[in-house]
C-alpha cells in the first residue's frame, strides 16, 4: 500500500473514530469541527514515531483540520452574529494492513458574539503516546 494511500486512511481513520468516540460533546457542534477544510495538513513525520511502535506501524501521520463556524442568532432588537473558529489536531499511528493507534487528539477554539470572545477551550481528547498494555 502506497503512503498516499495510508495518509488517505489515517484520515478517515481519524475522522471515523473521532465522530463515533466523542459524538455526544459535538452533537452542539453541527457538523463536527473537522471536516477536510481547504487548508487541511497532513504531514508523515516517522521521526516522532514512538520507539514501541517501530515495526508495528509504517507511519506516523500528524493531521490538522482549522474549522469556522457561524451563524446568526434571531432576537429581539438587534440580530447578533456568532462565530467559533479553531484547530482540530491528531497524531496516529498507521500499517499496511490498516491497522492504527491514535497517539494523540485534541481541539482549541474560540467563540465570538458581534465580534466579542465569549468563550475559549483547550481540549486534549486522546493522549496515549505511552505503549499500549497488552490484555
């Protein structure tokens, strides 16, 4: 299998995994923030494979997805627009035979109304860079 075709994978690995996993946190988010954004990276890096995982996996991929998001909120008076731009991120671990370890997941963001911060947020969703124990 090319490394084309494994960054393809990991992608929808990443995307597949992320949606059925954390499904409830994103269901206010409509769609969920990734979503192959034109800016989308996707970068093999195998020098920050993890010692354990050398010869069990063939790459290391780091994936990055920015998102924004808005929508006008109907009140009383004056409309108000709403905004929520960020960065989804992920590190995973994938073969030839399709199989993965996702080292690494998280999101940042920030929330404007009319252009005024309302809310920001960090969140690593995975961090599993230790060797997995078998059993």
């Amino acid at each position: 299998m090319s490394e084309d075709k494994l960054i393809l994978a990991g992608h929808l690995v990443l995307e597949h995994e992320l949606d059925v996993q954390y499904r409830d946190y994103f269901r206010s988010w409509e769609p969920p923030p990734w979503g192959g954004a034109p800016d989308l990276q996707q970068v093999v890096d195998n020098d920050r494979m993890p010692t354990w995982a050398i010869g069990l996996y063939d790459i290391c991929l780091y994936w990055e997805d920015t998102f924004h998001t808005e929508k006008e909120i109907r009140m009383q008076g004056n409309d108000r627009l709403w905004q929520r731009d960020g960065v989804a991120s992920a590190w995973i671990l994938m073969n030839k035979d399709l199989e993965f370890h996702i080292l690494e997941a998280s999101m940042r963001w920030i929330e404007l109304e009319d252009g005024i911060e309302v809310e920001s947020d960090s969140r690593v969703l995975i961090d599993a860079w230790q060797q997995p124990t078998e059993h």
